[in-house]
C-alpha cells in the first residue's frame, strides 16, 4: 500500500466517522433550538443590516449623540467604517466593510448605548426603531435552502423546536407566520428582551427555551451560525451544529471552537429521510 492510498483512505475514515457522528446527534436530538437570520433566513438579504446600523447611527447624531457610539474604545463603533457605508447607500453601492470583513452592525449599536445608557429610556427607544427596521426586513427575506422542509421534517417526526434570538421575537414571528411555520414553534419563540445584557452568548434564550418545553440539555440541538450562538449554547449545556453560509462564517465558527459545521442544511435532512 502506498502512502497515498494510506492517507486516502485515513481521510476517507475520518469522513465516514465524522458523518455517522453528525447523523447520530441529527437523529438524537428531542428539541432543536433554531437561531433566526442564518439558519432560518437571511433577515437583511434585501434590507442591509449595515445599513439599518448607519441609520441608527445617523439617528443619535440628529439627537446630538454621535458620542455615544463614536468614541474610541473596545466598546464603541468605528466611525470611519459607518462613514463608508453611508457613502455607498448615497451612491448606490454594496455595503462597505473594513479590512477584516467587518460592517457595521444594528445589534452593536444597540448594546454600545445600553453599556453608556443603561435602562434609558434611549436605549428603549432606539430598540424599538431596530425591530421596525427588522420587521420591514422580513418582507424581503430570504429562506435559508432546505430550512422549511427540514424544520416541517422534524415536527412530523415529532421533535420539539424552538426559535432563540437575538432579534425581536415579533420579528421572527412575523417571518413564521408568513411562512407558514409559527405551528412548528409556537409558543416557543425566544428573542430579545429589554434586558440586553441578556442577548446571545449569554444563554438566557436557550435556558428558557429548555425551562419551557421541560427539556434537558444533552437531549437537545442548537443550530447556530455565529461564535455567540457557538457560546450561548456551551454556556447552555447544549450540543451545538453550526450553519455556515460562505467561508467567512465556517472560518469565524471553526476559530470559535465549533467540532460541527455544515455549508448546507439538505444533509441534516437527509439523514433524518434515511
């Protein structure tokens, strides 16, 4: 045998091994803990989450507050980046990002203010036009490939779902319902409350989705596509899959520490078909 067949067939091994793992926990789970924008949709495919942040931005600046999110800091927004997608939106461009593939982000926004204005009424008010924003975003929407059949899939085989969110539970119940898949989680839909220290990684969603439905942990499967999501569900005692749209996601998650990571949700339905 040579060393290249050796080393072929150690990788064939390893995929083989990896697959049957990854079928195992599909087919183990009792409840799947949904995070919204990725798994299930993309939220801003045709309302620019970068842009929502610049109006945001460009909000506390027509109240005189521009400091609030511009000051120079670990907790703070880069100015020049919120500068360069304002530009773009004027002039019709794709939103811009920095060097790292970084934009800007709504829920950054909203958790700078809260660390400068907390329990402010500022902060209730500027949350309040984030989920406006999020709730026109769900007209454009896109579905995450194979998300609906596979949700659809699971209830029928009778596994319990739940969305946990970092946005707006209304937003998310607004996307369902237009999709017709409120039924395959209601009442259990989780999402953003007034307390923003509680957003995702903290595992406060996840903990009262498990509360909820009477679930264990090790019983239960979160899919996720962020590092907080990766967090929150470690935090939360929960196996955790990552759903990774392009190489950017898979490498941010991969970093993170995540073992599981698909590109696509058809394999997880495949193996629940088999």
């Amino acid at each position: 045998m040579t060393s290249d067949t050796a080393q072929t067939e150690l990788v064939a091994a390893k995929s083989a091994r990896e697959t049957e793992e990854l079928t195992e926990l599909i087919r183990s789970a009792r409840v799947v803990l949904w995070d919204f924008d990725g798994p299930i949709c993309r939220l801003f495919a045709g309302h620019s989450a970068a842009e929502v942040a610049v109006g945001l931005v460009q909000w506390l600046e027509g109240r005189g507050l521009h400091g609030l999110v511009a000051d120079t800091g670990r907790d703070s927004v880069d100015p020049q980046l919120v500068v360069r997608v304002a530009d773009r939106r004027q002039f019709g461009g794709e939103p811009a990002d920095d060097a790292e593939g970084n934009v800007p982000d709504p829920h950054r926004v909203l958790r700078v203010v809260d660390s400068r204005r907390p329990g402010s009424d500022l902060v209730a008010e500027l949350e309040e036009r984030l989920t406006e924003e999020e709730l026109r975003a769900t007209a454009t929407a896109m579905p995450t490939a194979y998300a609906d059949v596979l949700i659809q899939t699971w209830r029928a085989l009778g596994v319990r779902m739940a969305v946990t969110t970092n946005n707006s539970p209304r937003v998310a119940r607004a996307y369902l319902d237009a999709r017709g898949l409120t039924a395959c989680f209601a009442p259990h839909i989780y999402g953003r409350t007034q307390d923003l220290d509680l957003l995702k990684p903290d595992p406060h969603c996840l903990n009262r989705a498990l509360s909820a439905m009477g679930a264990v942990p090790d019983a239960a499967l979160m899919i996720g596509d962020s590092p907080s999501d990766l967090e929150a569900a470690r935090r939360a005692g929960v196996p955790f899959l990552g759903y990774a749209r392009n190489e950017r996601k898979a490498k941010l998650l991969t970093a993170a520490g995540a073992d599981r990571v698909v590109g696509s949700l058809e394999p997880l339905l495949e193996m629940l078909r088999d």
